[in-house]
C-alpha cells in the first residue's frame, strides 16, 4: 500500500471507480480517458511497482483474466479485436506507478492513439460498464 497512489487509492475504494470486475487479486475498471469505448485497467489490489516487482503466481493469474475481460469488453462494446497493453517504467510510457494492465477493444486498423485519450463522458461510463458485465 502506498499512501500517494491513486490506484490504491482506487483499490481501497476512497476514490471512485467503475468497477467491473474485482477478486481477491485484482480490480478491473473503466480507464478514465479512454482510447476507445471499453478501455479497462486491470490493476493488483497491493501495490507493485511495474511487472517485474508483481509476483509470478499473480501474473500467472493476470493474462487468463485479461483474455476474460477482453472477450465480454468486445461482445460489449461490438469491437472486432482488442489490445492488452502493459507500460513498464516512464520510459514505457506507465503514468501511474501501481502495475496495470490495459484492454482496448478496438473497432478500426488505425494506430492505437494511446495518449489521445480525451477524458470520458461520466454520464455514459456506467452503461458502457454494464454492457461489458453483462458479457462475464
Ligand atoms: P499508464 O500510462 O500508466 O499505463 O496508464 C495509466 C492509465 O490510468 C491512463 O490510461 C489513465 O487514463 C488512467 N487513469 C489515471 N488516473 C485514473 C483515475 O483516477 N481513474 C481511472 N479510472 N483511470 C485513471
Ligand atoms: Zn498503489
């Protein structure tokens, strides 16, 4: 647990999220500026740093999830594809330093505009969570 991070923060529940998934290792919710229609964080409920701090037995765990959220995020969204994307250090481009992996349905062969991302249209963010729960 960090005390300054946003993402622990959002694990924790003090700031709010659109949440749709969480278990005992991960919290799935909706990126707040997102790429597409459906871009979702997976994050791990304690704090790591980037992949090679998470432990092996949760990263075992992370991909089968990824592929089960992307699967009910494509269904929800009506995409044709997606991308899981994970940014490691600043370098990578990783903004928020608490591990998170990225899925972004995607509807189009264009480049994917990773830091296009204007900020989400609040009111419209719990139906687009909704369409992706409803295809768990
Ligand atoms: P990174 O560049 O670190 O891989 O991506 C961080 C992502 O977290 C960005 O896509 C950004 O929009 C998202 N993000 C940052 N702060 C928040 C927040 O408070 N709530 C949500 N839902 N997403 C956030
Ligand atoms: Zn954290």
């Amino acid at each position: 647990m960090s005390d300054t991070c946003i993402f622990c923060e959002i694990s924790k529940g003090r700031i709010p999220s659109i949440r749709i998934y969480e278990d005992a290792d991960f919290i799935s919710f909706l990126d707040i500026n997102p790429v597409a229609r459906g871009h979702l964080l997976i994050i791990t409920r304690e704090h790591y740093l980037s992949t090679p701090e998470v432990p092996d037995e949760i990263l075992a765990k992370a991909l089968p999830l990824a592929k089960r959220l992307a699967a009910a995020a494509v269904l929800g969204v009506g995409a044709d594809g997606f991308n899981i994307l994970i940014n490691n250090g600043e370098k990578a481009g990783q903004a928020v330093g608490h591990w998170h992996l990225h899925v972004i349905p995607r509807k189009d062969r264009s480049e994917l505009p990773l830091r296009e991302g204007g900020p989400a249209d609040l009111t419209k963010l719990p139906f687009t969570a909704a369409d992706i729960r409803n295809n768990l």
